[in-house]
C-alpha cells in the first residue's frame, strides 16, 4: 500500500521504517528542517537500536521518502497515520494536541481523494471524534474516515515492538474501512498470530492511556515498598522477586529505584487525571497523584541518600553521576530523573560530573551547567560518591577495580538496583542503594 506518516520524531520516523519494511511505500512528512535533512539523508536524529540501518535502507530504496509538503502528501495516499508529538501543557496537567489539530487542518483542505486517516500519538479519549467533527467541517466532497490505532512502544526496542508488537489495537466508527484497510496494512504480523482488536475509538485511546497508567502505579508501589524497606531494614529486591512469581503480579516493572521519567509516562498519566477530571470522573484517577509524587519522592530521596554519605552536606563534594538517559537503550532525557537528581545535587554546592554512552549531547542542551566527562573513569576522577542512575549494561558490569584507581573515596549508590552488592561491599566500598 501507499500510505503517509504525518511527523517524524521518535515514533513517526520509527513507524515509517517499519511500513516500508513491511513492504508498503511510505511519504514522511517532518516540518521540521534539520530533521528532515537528516532523515532524507538516512539518518536518524536519536538513539534507538535497530532504526538506522532500517531506515538507511528504504531511504536508499526509494520506498520511504521525506517531504514537508502537505500536498504532496494529500496526492501521494489515502492512508495517514498521524504521528506527531502530545507533549503536556505548560503549566498545567492537560495534553496539548496543537500538533495533532494542526495536522488535520493542514492536510484535510487539500485531499481530493476519500481518505482513512490513522491516529498513532498518545492522546486524551474523545479526541478521535472531536478531530472527526472537524475534519468532516474541512474536507471537500470527500469522506474522511478518522480511526485510532495506538502505538505501545519502548524506547530501546520500539523496531521489534512495531514488527512483532504483543497486540494491534483500532478504534473505529460504525461502517468505516478503517478496518480492513489496518488488517491489510499489518497483514504479515496479523498471520504470524498477533492479537487484533478491534474497538470503538475512546476505547482505544483509553486502552493507551491505562496501559501507561497501569505501568507507572506498578513502578510507584514497588517504590513506595522500597520507602517501607528502608525503614523496616528489608530488602527489596527480595520482596519482588518473591511476589514477582505470582503469575498474577509478575516481575517486570517491579524493579524499585530512581522511578520513571521520559516523554511518555508522567506527562500521560497527568494528562489521564485532566482528562478524567473533565469528564468529571476525577475521583476514580485520584490514586494517580499519589502514583505521581512517589516517583518524585524518589529523587529528593536520592539526594539525601547522597548528602548523607557525604557526611551531612555536599558542599566542596565531587559526585560522579554515570547515567543521563532516563532508561538504557535510549538518548531520551525527557523528565530524566538521573539530569534532575544532578541538577539537585549541584544546586547543593556539589562538583557534579556526569557521563552517558548516548545522551551526553541532548543532556548538554538541557543541563548545560553540569561537567560532562568523556567516560566513566573520567567522570570518577576524585569523586567523593559515585550515583549509577541509568542501568546501561556498561555500568552494570563494572568492577570495584575499574574505578578504584581514580576516585578520591570508594563510595558508591546504586540508584537502580542493579549491581552486585557483595561485589562492592566485599572489595571495600560503601556500598548504598
């Protein structure tokens, strides 16, 4: 099929490669001209494993294409996916769908042709008929079919998620193709067994929205146990490990640490509470603030933990920060909980050095202040405390060895769970998670 991506950020650019890797001819349409540029070129303007070779290839190909041109893509297809960012409105909890709005109007003005656009971004339920209602305003003697199919991707894996997602998700008005155009769109993966459901569409936005929602209370309580832990003198760790069997809890997401960050779920679950709120169901989401203020509990508890083994104060101290990323896998330091906590720290009076594998530039435009270090030995030049905030496989396997050499003390903060203690505390560090 012939079909158009509107948006090529981090989920627009990895949607388009994927369709062409599916076998369909693909137009990108990106407003934005250093990306476009890049992309055009077969570049990718982040980190995700995987999508540089894909897209290479089917630039290389002429199947995917790269266009700023709203009426080259009304001519080029009838299917559009709209992939553009729903970022959270500044000062306040609710999504802004401005790109998504502009989107419609800029594209639906100029079809000549009956179309079916596809929703792709994470946005508030009811969006999908309200955008419906207009486009129906917009367009010109032609039907305009406007259907949700929600993305559920993770960053560091978002090319297998789309290839071989765990389930495909539609919602769809009464008597629209929208449908059979989507079962024939992901034809090899609906063959290979993937689930297809097919709903009405505040269902399907709300299935996005609960799934994040779901995720972030999950992290949250194994965080707020961890608070618990940490009075009571247990292990975490062990507690989810030991819950994590029961089939229906399950391990994953129970990892207890510094909490979420990211472009998804804290600006989703705020925009979910808005969006409740003005359907006046606020009460039944109410649990989410909660959910929302553990994590954040998390950093401040961080920076304490580190001014406590400082010896009650971080001013003069030398803090290496190894992780800026908020997850591995990625360069994405969105709501990055590791840039905050360094933030914090230095604002503390603290020397604060910091080191990522993917994200020192993106950590740099928003954390300019902060000394970035070209390694992890670099970055534990005298260091007072060494902070693991991102559990990227490179810090995971260090040793007590592959520091000691350069730091001033041999203390260290496990911010992730994710090292040997024993390891550590066996070879003389302190060590604190």
């Amino acid at each position: 099929m012939r079909m158009v991506v509107l948006g090529l950020g981090y989920l627009g650019a990895t949607h388009a490669a994927c369709m062409a890797e599916l076998g369909h001819e693909v137009l990108g349409i990106e407003v934005v001209p250093e990306k476009r540029a890049q992309l055009a070129a077969g570049e990718v303007p982040f980190y995700e494993p995987g999508l540089p070779e894909l897209l290479k290839r089917h630039i290389d190909s002429g199947v995917l294409t790269v266009s700023e041109s709203y009426a080259e893509a009304a001519d080029f297809a009838d299917v559009f996916f709209i992939a553009v960012g729903t970022p959270q409105k500044k000062g306040e909890y609710s999504a802004d769908l401005q790109y998504v709005e502009s989107a419609i109007e800029e594209l639906v003005p100029l079809l000549t042709r009956d179309a079916l656009i596809l929703g792709k971004s994470t946005v508030p339920v009811g969006t999908a008929e309200k955008l419906s209602l207009r486009a129906d305003e917009l367009a010109k003697d032609v039907s305009v079919e406007i259907a949700w199919n929600p993305e559920f991707l993770r960053e560091g894996f978002a090319v297998e998620d789309t290839l071989h997602p765990d389930r495909v998700v539609l919602g769809t008005f009464p008597g629209d193709r929208a449908e059979a155009v989507c079962r024939e769109i992901y034809a090899p993966m609906l063959e290979d067994g993937t689930p297809f459901i097919v709903t009405d569409p505040p269902t399907a936005e709300l299935v996005k929205t609960s799934a994040n929602a779901f995720l972030a209370t999950k992290i949250s309580f194994i965080n707020a146990i961890a608070e618990v832990c940490d009075a009571a003198g247990a292990d975490v760790k062990a507690i989810a490990d030991a819950i994590g069997y029961d089939a229906r809890i399950g391990r994953k997401f129970l990892n207890a640490g510094l909490g979420f960050g990211g472009g998804c779920l804290p600006k989703d679950i705020r925009a979910f509470m808005a969006r409740a709120g003005e359907l006046g169901a606020a009460e039944a989401l109410s649990f989410l603030r909660e959910v929302d203020n553990v994590n954040m509990r998390r950093r401040t508890r961080m920076v304490e933990l580190t001014r406590e083994v400082c010896g009650g104060s971080l001013l003069g101290k030398r803090i290496a920060i190894l992780g800026a990323a908020f997850k591995p896998k990625s360069d994405d330091v969105r709501d990055s909980p590791a840039l905050n906590v360094a933030g914090q720290i230095q604002l503390q009076g603290a020397s604060v050095a910091v080191y990522d594998p993917k994200a020192m530039d993106n950590s740099r435009k928003l954390f300019p202040t902060l000394d970035y270090a070209l390694s992890a030995a670099d970055a534990c030049e005298k260091a007072d405390v060494v902070l693991v905030l991102t559990e990227w496989q490179e810090f995971v396997t260090l040793s007590p060895g592959d520091l000691e050499p350069y730091v001033r003390q041999r203390k260290i903060i496990d911010g992730r769970n994710c090292l040997n203690a024993e390891n550590w505390s066996g070879a003389g560090w302190l060590y604190r998670a």
